[in-house]
C-alpha cells in the first residue's frame, strides 16, 4: 500500500513539474532549459526560488489526491509500469501554445496524440487511466496559471496561496474516470438532485380505493401515510455482541424494524407497495427521523417484479431507473450509488411473478447483494409466497405486517375521510357500525378492506356488507356503474358487461401468472371477447378506453401496461370466471400454488353447491395421493369455508374432521403461521382448555390463537391463561402486543401465574400495564434493535427488575439503574453512556458498549460481575480496572484495538472477543483459558497460542 502512494505521488509531483516547466517556458525562447534553469532566470533570490518551489509541490499533492482514488484499485506491479510509461510521454511531449491549440486545448485529444507517439498502444487499463487523468490535470493547470511579463515572476509567486487555492478548486472539479465512471462523475449531483425530484413528485399519491379515476382527490402519501405494526424474528443487528437476537417480536412500527435488509411480507392489501412507496418518497426528500434517521442520504430505486412477470430482470443497475430520466442519466450513476452504499432499493412483490421465477428471484437479490453489499435493501412478499426464511441465508430480517390495531382503523378512516372531502356524520356512520358489528371490525383490520368500506359507507345509507365476498361485489358495483349513474354520465356497457370483460382478462392474467398486459393485448383480448358478446356494440378502442378511464378497477400504471387497481380484484373477477366457465379442473391442477389460493377461495364464494363441492371434494382427493403437498392443500380446503355459501353435508364434515384430526391442534410453532390462514374460523377448532396437550403443542395453540387477533381470540387466551406451564405463559406474554394493552391485562393477564411469577415484555408501551398483573413478582425487559428508547427513566415504573437488554442510541444516563437490582443489563450501541458508577454493584452479567472508546472504566472498581462485557477502550488507556472486578469468570471484548492491556484478571476463565476489523491474538499466548472465537472474524496469531489456550468457534 505505501509503495502504491509513493508510485502515484511520483506521477502527481511530475504532472507538477511538467506544468510548471511549460508555464515558464512561454516566456522564454530557451524551451529545452530544465525547471531549475527556467526559474533562475527569472528569480534572482533563493527564497524567491522556494516559493517556486512550494507551489509546484503543492499542486502535485493536489494532483496527487485526485489520483489516489482512481488507481487504488489496481495492483502495485500495474501502478509502477503504468506510472514509469506516462511520465516518460510527459517528458517528451510538446505543450506549448501552438501545439493545445492545434489539439483544442482538449485534454482526450491530447491523450490520444500522447498514444500515437508511444511504441505501442495497448498499455491497459490502469496506463489508460492514469495517462487520460495525467493529461487533464495537465492542461487545467496550464491554462490557469496566470500570465505574467518578463522579470515579474517574483510578483505573481507572492500570491502563491491564492493561486494554490485556485487549482485545488478546479482540480476537485476535474472528472476521475474510473472502472464506475468511464466518462467522470462531473453531471453526477445535477442528475441526483433532478431524479430525487422526481421520486418525490412522482410517488407521492396515495389513490383512494373505492373511488373511480377521476374522481379520486390526490392525496399526498407523505401526509396520509399510516404507520403500521410488524411482527417477526430478528436474524441481523447492526453492532450486536456476539450471537444474534433471534427473539421473536411483535406490535413493533415497521420503520423501526427495518435493518440494512428487510424482508417484509404481508397479506394482500396489507399495505406493502403503500411501505416501500412511502420509503422512496422520504428518502428523495432526507424526510427519515428516529431508527430511520441514518437512512437520510439513500437515494431510493423502486423495483416493481410485476414489471417482470414475464421478461428478464434487470441485469444492469441503470435499468433501475426508468421513465423520462433515463436518457438523460450520466453514464455509470447507479453503479456509482450503489457502489458507494448511497443506495435503497425496494423491491416489491415476490409473488407477483410466477412460482416458477422465483427462484431466480433470489439468485437475482443474491448476486445483487454480492456485487452491491452497502445496499440497504427492502423486499415485499405475500406469506404464502414466500415463509420468513426465504431470504434468510443473504441475512435478510424477517418482519410480518399485522392487521391495524383498533386505533389503527380509527386513524385510517379519520385521513380518508379527509382525503375524500366527505361530511363528518359519514364517519360517524361508518364508527357506529365498526363498534356495534365484530364482522364489520375485522374486516376493517386491512387497510385494503377499510378503504373500500369507507367509500361504500360514502355512497350507502344501508347496512354494510357481511362478508369479505358481499364487499368486493358491493365495491366492484360502485365502481363500475353507480358513480356514474349518480352523476348522469353516459354509459356505454352496463356493469354485467363490463364485468364479463374484466372477468376475462383477469383470468388470463391468472393463468399466465401474471399481473400485467400490454395494453395491445388488452385490446386483442377485448376485441375477441366482444365477438360473443351480441349486445355490445362499441368498437373494442372506446371499451378499453372507457374501462380505464371510468371503473376504477383496471389502470395503465405504466405507458403500454394494463393491471388492475388492486390483486385482489383480480383474484375475485378470476375465480367468478373460473366457476362460470367450469375450470374446476384448471384450479385443481393449481391448487397447490401460493398464487392461487386466493383465486380459488374465491371461486368458492361465487360457485354452486355442486361446483363447490366437486372443488374441494377434488382438492382434498389429490391431498391423500400427496402427502409432500397433504398440509397445504389441506389448509387450502379449510380456507375455502370462509367464502362457501352451500356445499354437500357429506364435504363440510370431510372438511370438519381433517381440521380436527390432522390440523388442530398444532403440534409445534412452525405449523402456526399456515394454520392462520384458516382464519377466525380456525378458533372453533382450537380446543377450550390446553388440559392433555403435549408442551409444545399447548404452546402453539397459545400462538395460533393469538394470530387470529380478535376478541373472540382474547377470550380464548383468557381461558389458556391459568396453565401453569413456561412455554404456555410466555406465549400468552408475547401475544400481548397484538392486542388492546389494558384490556389484555385485565382479561388475560390479570391472574396469570406468568413465568415463574416474571413478566418477559419487549416494549416500553406495556410496562404502564403491570401494575394490573396481580401476581407478578418481577419484570423481564427484552428491547429488540427495533425498539429503541429514547432514555432508561420508564425503570422507574418497572417492579423488581430482573433482566434488562435494550439497544440504545445517542448518550445515555445510567442513573435510573440506580433504583433498581437486576442480576443481568445489557446495554448496547449508545453513542455514549453517563453516571456509570450509578450501576448496581452486584450483577451476574453485564454486557456495556459505546460507540465513542471508553476513556476511563474506574465505574468497575470494587464490582462484582460473573460475565463482563465491553467495546474498546480509547488507545493508550488502561484496563486496569478490570482486574478490580471480584468473582469474574467470563471477559467479553468487542472491537479491542489491542489485547495486551488486558490486566491479569485473578480467576478468569473464558475469553471471548468479536471484532469488525482483523483481530490479533498474539498477546494472549500462554494465558490459560478458554477462547471463544466468531467464525466470520479474521484471526491473527492462532497458530501460536500455545496448548494452554482452548477454542472454541460459534457463529
């Protein structure tokens, strides 16, 4: 590396002196005089003759600081060939004033007239690089020297600090080629800026479904965007000592549990294009505040996998950026962001391409990781399409996003009523009925749902719809025909028309397994269509037209490109089609695809008895001949009951004992999450009582319950809430989260025997709660990296403290830890902690690190810890203080520049150490213990450890 620096500060010192001699040399007729001989003509003094000097040697660090970038990449052998090559083309070429103004003063055609020169022209690259750079800085510093008349050198050299500052400005502005930015970086910030603006304008609606095109108002996503609640599992932290958190964790904002890389899943309409939209906006306008406030500076790209259903994905950065900017964007730019850790990427809808793409999905999102690892990244994606673990290898987080909270819904219906312009007394309408109707309120838990009951409690004065399927009809109505019957607007197709037409388009977007139609095979698909239609008379064009213009439900969202509104309708509109054209066959076949589970629940909804029954009579037949797809199609089978008006007696019993017999109860966690999609109906299966249930299984019935998130779901806890069993009650305590706090505690919690008697809760928003639980004897507080306090004072209403571990930010006052005696604190990731001899004296565990270097660990003195864990100490301190900690068995070090100051430690046992830099253990040779090693650190030294020293690998 230094021979590197030395090799380009050579070529920068002599691009200096190379200009510098030409500079002189204008005002001489001795052009073949050395630099020396030029400036002892016009300098008489020495001292005059050192400011010559120093300027030269100024603007070759200059030059010199441009360079080091572009050539670093490139091998030491490379550089030094390279460098020897261009200095001798300097050396011989002529740059008087005839010869740049024969090559137009242009830096590339001066390097070009430099190559024709050289005995051959394939130098390579780093030459290339190094020659084109060379002659750039070449002729800015020529040019912008100033003139001066003989004998007045001495004059122009008194202003040497001016002129140094002059070209340290123009050469800063000089474009580096490079590998990333082969023609310079020079329109890079004039093209963000204008793409950022871009985003921001571009993205920045929100469309109130349940209201046509045109009558929709803009919203803006920035103003109306709902937060909403993710639960998950935790596979990658920031700065973590030692193993990952894998807790689970649950009721927590999705933009605080958002990592370096996300995936995020949801159900339909759940609001997870909304999400990434909403990231991309704030992004474009540096708008992040709290866990997010790091991500301002991203320059987010949007990547819709719709857009891909059936072309290749994207294999060049560039293509990220589309629409009207992409022929203006510098060449190299995304590549250049993405290289630099400047970029977002959201991409969005895994399981709108087909199944059979996914997987090359994936290798698509690991390549890009490999190439850009810098990249924050967020991806979206049904459950069904992908289980929380699809991404975990590429050390994706996984989060869920949860149904809107009650408070949730009254803050969504509170901005759409607004959006919408609509009169107070509707939303009161609409509030009376969510809390007089359990239907009506779970229905509401999705934002998609309560969007589409609000516009219909706009339009009615009726009673709502019952279910999920008399709500997509009634929305599906109100879009294609009322809105504009009200307002007398001509209809050329009355609504069974035009949903014959949307019915078949969203059945062939279906079967393709897609999302999208060019909008010319929209119109062939209607064209034909309209052949057996014999009362529709309107040419194919206008019928298209009118669709999009007027429904509200298909849309062009790209030029050329025709989708609908919302999955979900075309999933409703595919499964009517489905059952009118008797497809049974077709959905059977399918049935065991992610894709098309809701597609033949649907078609559940709308068929006869005997269709119905013949379905899911087929379904559960092909489920016994394969037990690898058994499970799924079996769930498949109990999902359907949510929408079946009327089936044989003989296949809802079927249906009934398969549920009983090999669905319920759970035998384990990992059946949960897919039994959830049974739905509320999946409670009359759970058992009263958890009486005879093995653990594992009273525990998963805990959780499947809780899943479900309704207040028939709450009772049910409140029933398993008197088994005494770990497993049971900290389910119960999880659950906590997904639910009303106070009236959880009061119902379920209240006479809880808890964990031992111990309340194990991951946010701060449930410790005002506690005091409601009447056997609790004392608190566990897990705070996830998703969970940040803002300060430690809500210990000041905890009882009896036992365990706490929070992830911290910012400087940190340890004084309420004063008041408290937990035999286990772990604190990690503050900026800085404050009071720390305010910490209990006696604990079993302690887990202490800052981002600023310790300067002083006095606070440990006269301590007792078992385990002890720290980040590293400022250099040239001393950890002498640890050697005064009694009992201490177990000595942790995160990120220790240097382990040598490690003091003898009288009964230390185990070491364990954990860097993101090249850990050297050499200092620790022959010290006998046992040292705990992470498989993904580099290690310096371990062959010569000795035997005294045991290891032992994790991660």
């Amino acid at each position: 590396m230094h021979f590197e620096i030395a090799a380009v500060s050579e070529l920068g010192q002599s691009v200096a002196m190379r200009a510098a001699t030409e500079w002189l040399a204008r005002h001489t007729d001795e052009r073949t005089l050395s630099l020396a001989d030029l400036a002892a003509l016009e300098l008489a003094k020495p001292t005059q003759r050192a400011k010559l000097d120093t300027l030269i040697q100024h603007i070759g660090h200059q030059v010199t600081e441009q360079l080091e970038p572009v050539l670093e990449r490139f091998t030491e052998d490379e550089i030094a060939a390279s460098v020897h090559a261009v200095e001798a083309a300097l050396s011989s070429v002529d740059l008087s004033d005839e010869a740049l103004l024969a090559d137009d003063a242009d830096p590339e055609v001066l390097a070009q007239r430099i190559r024709r020169s050289l005995p051959r022209t394939d130098l390579g690259r780093c030459c290339d690089i190094a020659l084109d750079q060379s002659c750039r800085y070449l002729v800015q510093i020529i040019r912008h020297l100033p003139s001066f008349q003989p004998r007045a050198l001495a004059e122009v050299l008194s202003r040497a600090t001016a002129q140094a500052a002059l070209l340290e400005d123009v050469l800063a502005r000089l474009p580096r080629t490079s590998l990333y930015a082969p023609q310079g970086t020079g329109n890079d910030d004039e093209f963000r800026d204008e793409y950022l603006r871009y985003i921001a304008a571009h993205l920045d609606r929100l469309e109130l479904l349940g209201l046509s095109m045109k009558d929709r108002p803009r919203l803006a996503l920035s103003v109306a965007y709902l937060s909403l609640t993710v639960s998950g599992r935790e596979r990658r932290q920031r700065e973590w000592f030692g193993e990952p958190d894998h807790q689970p964790h649950s009721g927590i904002r999705v933009e605080s549990a958002l990592v370096e890389r996300t995936f995020v899943r949801g159900e339909a309409g759940s609001g997870k294009t909304t999400l990434l939209d909403w990231l991309a906006v704030t992004a474009a306008r540096g708008g992040f505040t709290g866990n997010l406030q790091s991500w301002n500076g991203l320059i987010p790209f949007p990547i819709r996998l719709r857009a891909y259903a059936d072309s290749p994905l994207p294999t060049k950065p560039e293509e990220f950026v589309t629409g009207w900017l992409a022929g203006i964007m510098p060449t190299g730019w995304v590549h250049r962001v993405l290289q630099a850790g400047k970029g977002l990427l959201l991409v969005d809808g895994v399981d709108e391409v087909p199944p059979s793409k996914r997987q090359n999905v994936r290798e698509w999102l690991r390549e890009l990781v490999h190439v850009f690892p810098a990249a924050q990244v967020v991806v979206t994606a049904r459950p069904a399409a992908a289980d929380e673990k699809w991404l975990a290898e590429l050390d994706f987080s996984s989060v869920e996003l949860e149904h809107m909270s009650p408070g949730d819904v009254r803050v969504f219906l509170q901005r759409w009523h607004e959006a919408a312009d609509a009169p107070e007394e509707a939303q009161r309408r609409l509030v009376t009925q969510l809390d007089s109707r359990e239907h009506l309120r779970s229905l509401a838990s999705s934002p998609l749902l309560c969007a589409m009951l609000c516009a219909l409690n706009l339009r009615r004065v009726s009673e709502l719809p019952q279910s999920r399927m008399e709500l997509y009809a009634a929305a599906l109505t109100m879009l294609l025909d009322l809105r504009d019957a009200e307002r007398g607007i001509a209809r050329i197709l009355n609504t069974s028309d035009k949903i014959v037409l949307l019915r078949d388009l969203a059945w062939r977007l279906t079967l393709g397994g897609r999302t999208q139609l060019p909008t010319t095979k929209v119109h062939e698909h209607v064209a034909r269509k309209i052949r057996s239609m014999p009362n529709v008379d309107e040419e194919p064009g206008g019928v298209v037209t009118h669709l999009l213009e007027r429904s509200g439900v298909i849309r062009e969202p790209v030029p050329g490109q025709v989708d609908f509104v919302h999955r979900t309708f075309q999933e409703y509109l595919a499964g009517e089609e489905a059952m009118q054209d008797g497809q049974i066959e077709t959905l059977v076949a399918h049935a065991h695809q992610d894709s098309w589970t809701q597609t033949i629940v649907l078609a559940c909804g709308h068929g006869q008895r005997a269709q119905v029954s013949e379905l899911l009579t087929e379904v559960l037949d092909r489920a016994d001949r394969e037990p690898r797809r058994a499970r799924r199609l079996r769930l498949l089978a109990a999902a359907c009951l949510e929408t079946v008006r009327d089936v044989d007696a003989e296949v809802h019993d079927r249906i009934d004992a398969i549920i009983r017999d090999k669905l319920v109860p759970p035998r384990g966690k990992k059946e949960t999450a897919s039994l959830a999609t049974i739905g509320h109906r999946l409670l009359r299966y759970l058992p009263k009582t958890l009486d005879g249930l093995s653990d594992a299984a009273a525990g998963a019935t805990v959780r499947s319950a809780a899943l479900v998130g309704s207040p028939e779901a709450m009772t049910l806890l409140a029933g398993y809430a008197g088994d005494p069993r770990l497993n049971v009650q900290e389910e119960l305590l999880d659950a906590w989260l997904r639910f009303d706090p106070l009236r959880y505690a009061e119902d379920v919690l209240a006479d809880a025997p808890l964990a031992d008697g111990y309340a194990r809760i991951k946010a701060t928003r449930l410790i005002p709660y506690l005091s409601l639980l009447r056997r609790l004897v004392g608190t566990d507080i897990f705070l996830s990296s998703s969970n940040i306090p803002s300060d430690l004072r809500f210990l000041s209403e905890v009882k009896e403290l036992r365990y706490l571990s929070a992830n911290l930010r910012g400087e940190v006052d340890l004084s309420p830890l004063a008041s408290t005696e937990p035999r286990f604190v772990v604190l990690v990731n503050a900026r800085r902690f404050t009071n720390t001899d305010q910490l209990p004296h006696d604990l079993y565990s302690l887990i202490l690190t800052q981002r600023e270097p310790w300067d002083d660990l006095g606070f440990l003195r006269g301590r007792s810890f078992q385990n002890l864990t720290l980040s590293r100490i400022a250099p040239g301190r001393v950890a002498d203080a640890i050697g005064d900690v009694t009992r201490l068995h177990k000595l942790g070090c995160f990120d220790w520049d240097d382990l040598s100051v490690i003091p003898e430690i009288p009964g230390l046992r185990e070491l364990e150490l954990m860097s993101n830099r090249p850990i050297d253990v050499r200092p620790l040779r022959g010290t006998p213990l046992l040292l705990w090693l992470n498989r993904r650190n580099t290690h310096i030294g371990l062959q010569e450890l000795g035997p005294d020293v045991k290891v032992e690998w994790y991660g």
